[in-house]
C-alpha cells in the first residue's frame, strides 16, 4: 500500500494512516492491531522511541524512492513530536 504522506505539506490525516501503515507493516499486524499498538506505544518515552525505530526500520527497508521521502518525512515529524511529548503519567488526571 502506498503511502499518503507529502513530503512538502504536512497533513496529520496522512501523518496518522501512514503511522498505521508502517506499524501494520513492520510488525505483521492487522490496520486495528496496529492502532492499538501505535497507542500502547505512545504512552511514554520508551514506547515513543520503540515507534521511532520502528518507522525507522521501515525507512531504511524501503527500496521506493518516493515512499523513502514519505517516510523520512514522517520519521521527522515523528521525531519532533516525540522528543517533546509530555509521558501520560505525567499529565493531570482530569
């Protein structure tokens, strides 16, 4: 499947199905199983980077130049968002 990410426009729509692509992908796992995962992985620091490496691993896998752009332009974004993300059992309960 291809991905839908432009490397030249950030689209968070794009940004989240490319994440379930890569996850689905890289970890054998159905579209549902991966959000789950992608969530699992979200919670902290250690689970952020676990996901990091994962689109990581994907990049370097990938043969596709143009996919290749899409995803080092996700691994980016990802980075950014990781490396200043607050880990939830950090933020105030509501």
């Amino acid at each position: 499947m291809r991905l839908q990410t432009d490397p030249t426009h950030f689209s968070i729509t794009a940004f989240l199905a490319d994440q379930v692509t890569l996850v689905a992908r890289q970890e054998q796992l159905s579209p549902g199983a991966a959000v789950l995962r992608i969530q699992e992985l979200s919670r902290d620091n250690a689970g952020r980077a676990r996901l990091l490496e994962i689109i990581s691993d994907a990049w370097r896998k990938e043969t596709n130049p143009t996919e290749s752009s899409k995803i080092a332009a996700l691994r980016s974004e990802l980075a950014a968002w990781a490396l200043h993300a607050t880990p939830s059992e950090s933020l105030p309960r509501s």
